[in-house]
C-alpha cells in the first residue's frame, strides 16, 4: 500500500511538472497538430491536477502543488494573451516602415484568406507552398489563389510577393501530384554518360520542373540540395533531414555539374534555385527540425570540399543560398549560421563576395526555435539576412515580425539598413 501511495505521488508530481513544463512552451511547434484544443484541453488538465491535490496532497505537498498548478494556469493564460496581442500589433501595423520588415519574411499558410490583408499591406515579402497547400486541390486552383494574392499586391502598388517552394525531386516533391514528380537529382548520375551529357540532362530537368512551376506562379524553388552525401548511415534520429537520400553526389565536382546545369535550367523557365543547407550536412548526425545540431568538420575541409558547390554555383547562376540552422563552433560557438552575423558577413559576403539572396531554413525548426524565434529574428536580419523562412508553424510570423518591430524600436535593427538590403537583394523580384 506505501509503495502504491509512493509511486502514485510521484506519477503525480512528474505529471504536474509536464504541464507546467507544456503550459511555458504554449503553441511550440512541434504541437501545432493540436494547436486549435492546446490551451482548452492543458486548462482542463491543470484544474483536474488542482482538484486531485486538493483531495489527495497532504501537509506540506498541498500549497506546493496547488501553488505549481496554478502558476501553470497563470503562465499558460499569459502566453495565450501575448501571442493573441502580437498578432493584433502586427495586423494593426502599415506603411513604410512596416514595408520595409515584411519583405524580409516568407511564410506559409493553410487558408490564403489569411494572407489577403498582410499580402495587401505589404506586411510579407512572400508565401511559401507545399503539400498542404495542394492536397485535394487542381493545378488551376492553385493557380487561381496565387494570382488573387498577386492581383492585391498590383491593387495596393506594391512588388510582387515572392513565390516559393520545396520542390527537389525524389522524396522531398511538396507540390506533387499537381506538379509532375521527378526522380532525385542523383538518380541522373545512374546513367554513364559523358560529362556534357549529364550537363545537358540536368539543364532538361530544371527546366521541365521550372516550367511547371512557372505555370502555377511559383518564382523561388528551394533546391537544389547541395550537401555532398555522407560516408555514414543517418542518425538514429534522423527523421526529416535525410541528406543521405536527397544528396546529389559525395563529389564535389559532380554536385557542381548537376547542380549549376539544373538551376540554369530552371532560370530558363523563370524561376531561381536555392543552394541548400550551408555551410553543407554531410558532418551533421542530428536532424534540425528537432535538434541542435553542430558541424564538427574543421573549416578548411569544408572549404576545400563543401563549400565549393555553394561557391561555384552561386557565381554561375542567379540562385539563392539557404542558410541551415547548424552551429560551426570554429566560427561562431554560440548561434546557428542561420543567424550568425559573423558567418555572413565575415564568410559569405566578405571572403566570398556572394552579394545574392540568402535565405533561412525554416525559423520554427528546433534547432532555430529553441534559441529563441525573437532572438534568432533581430540577429537574422541583423547579420544580413534577406529573407526569413516561417513555413511549417506560419502562426509564428506573428511573433516573429513583433519582435522585429520592437527591435527597430529600441534602435536594435537599423530600419535604413534594411531597407538598403532590400532595395540591393530583393530587386530582382521586383
């Protein structure tokens, strides 16, 4: 009986410690499946928490619970009221100033209905597509909603949103079945053919893929990837990163090959590639949309190897290059490249000299969320990065774009600095 009333006061003090724990990460994306019942049903389990310390604690452990419990009510209520206010402060904002900050974020969306008054006030650079966007859908449709939001930027005289997706090839196809699916890039290295025949197959597939992107409005295809392929199997916790599947070669010379002829052929048809994930996964056992994640590889190896890809094509090309949300401790200990202001200015656009767009991984990924999404936001556009990716859990734009407004502020971000890079980088979409 002492050990059943034991372990029944333990359940219940690791029980009332997750839900303090779920009430400080309210709305973490990771539950954004429940997001719609998340605050009713922690609220509901917190007053059940209450009334069984109420009958069951006794001496000392009642205040003590009920005391947690109720400060997790508290926190929870609060980190409902803040989010619910971000988002009232963010639909209320307009004009330039604002203008300025919102052509730095894309982010995704699963009714475009709630896009219309931020596309209209300039308040997003642009939007993000993927699968849920097409599921049960016609390429028409599609097409329609993407030229209703771009109809409201021409009403309103404002550039035109950016357009992007995730369309790779392989597993990663986010706008399949709408958008015919193509192998994976590496599957062009299967066939032994002659280098300029490789060339010319990989320039036919971005073309064919930029087209039927093109056709349903999509201007910035994120790919294509560029990490050279590790040695090693992936990582027990490797769910969503998988660069061993969606690599093109562990050859730095033929990811080149591929890569440059297949962002040539989607430019062909109008729409820019993305170099991904800088500074290159190979190295990297953990998977980003979870975990931190470090790049231990030492800086000249990747120079020598994968770094080439990045450098070479990007100055052959018109593409854009993905920042991946991986720290590389040589060069910067403590922030992800992602939002390292000395990794971008210091590397890319200083040893490099790449003056082209630079764009995050997605901002509500573990490995950026969990530094921080108003941190990782002020240092991102602080570093020079032109555009911030919110894609899966959209909701966060709000607090995201929050945040920047607070920092220009306090005088943190230079409100004319911005707009110079945006007038420098973002131009072209224009």
């Amino acid at each position: 009986m002492k050990l059943l009333r034991v372990t029944g006061a333990a359940l219940g003090w690791l029980t009332l410690a997750t839900l303090w724990f779920w009430a400080w990460h309210l709305k973490d994306p990771h539950l954004r499946f429940m997001r719609e019942a998340e605050l009713a049903l922690l609220l509901g389990l917190l007053v059940a928490g209450i009334a069984l310390a109420w009958r069951f604690a006794r001496g000392m452990a009642r205040p003590v619970a009920l005391g947690l419990a109720l400060a997790a009510v508290l926190t929870a209520l609060c980190n409902e009221a803040a989010s619910r206010q971000h988002r009232a402060n963010v639909q209320a904002m307009s004009g330039p100033a604002a203008q300025v900050l919102g052509a730095h974020f894309i982010v995704g969306y699963d009714d475009a209905n709630d896009l219309r008054e931020l596309a209209r006030k300039g308040l997003i650079g642009g939007i993000f597509v993927t699968g849920r966007n097409v599921r049960g859908r016609t390429a028409e449709q599609l097409r329609g909603e993407i030229a209703g939001l771009q109809a409201l930027r021409r009403e309103a005289g404002l550039p035109p949103l950016i357009v992007a997706t995730d369309q790779e090839g392989g597993a990663v196809s986010r706008l399949s079945p709408i958008v015919e699916r193509q192998p994976a890039l590496s599957t062009l290295l299967d066939a032994d053919v002659p280098g300029n025949a490789l060339s010319e197959r990989a320039r036919a597939y971005g073309a064919q893929q930029g087209r039927a992107l093109a056709a349903l409005g999509v201007t910035l295809n994120f790919s294509p990837v560029v990490d050279l392929r590790p040695s090693r199997a992936p990582g027990r916790w490797d769910f969503h990163t998988r660069i061993d599947e969606r690599a093109i070669s562990s050859d730095p010379a033929l990811t080149t090959q591929v890569a440059l002829a297949y962002a040539q052929g989607l430019e062909s048809a109008g729409v820019r590639g993305t170099l991904k994930h800088f500074p290159g996964l190979a190295g990297v056992a953990e998977d980003t949309h979870h975990f931190a994640a470090e790049l231990r590889t030492p800086v000249a190896r990747l120079a020598a190897r994968d770094w080439k890809p990045f450098q070479e094509v990007s100055t052959q090309s018109d593409a854009a290059i993905m920042l991946g949300h991986v720290i590389l401790a040589e060069l910067d200990a403590k922030y992800p490249v992602s939002f390292s202001r000395r990794i971008v200015q210091q590397v890319i656009r200083g040893e490099w000299g790449y003056q082209g767009l630079l764009v995050t991984d997605d901002l509500t990924m573990g490995a950026a969320y969990n530094h921080g999404l108003c941190d990782a936001t002020v240092r991102a556009l602080d570093a020079g990065v032109d555009l911030l990716l919110i894609a899966f859990d959209h909701d966060k734009y709000f607090d995201a774009m929050h945040c920047a407004q607070r920092a220009v502020q306090s005088g943190a971000l230079s409100l004319p600095m911005q707009e110079r890079r945006g007038a420098q980088r973002l131009q072209s979409f224009r």
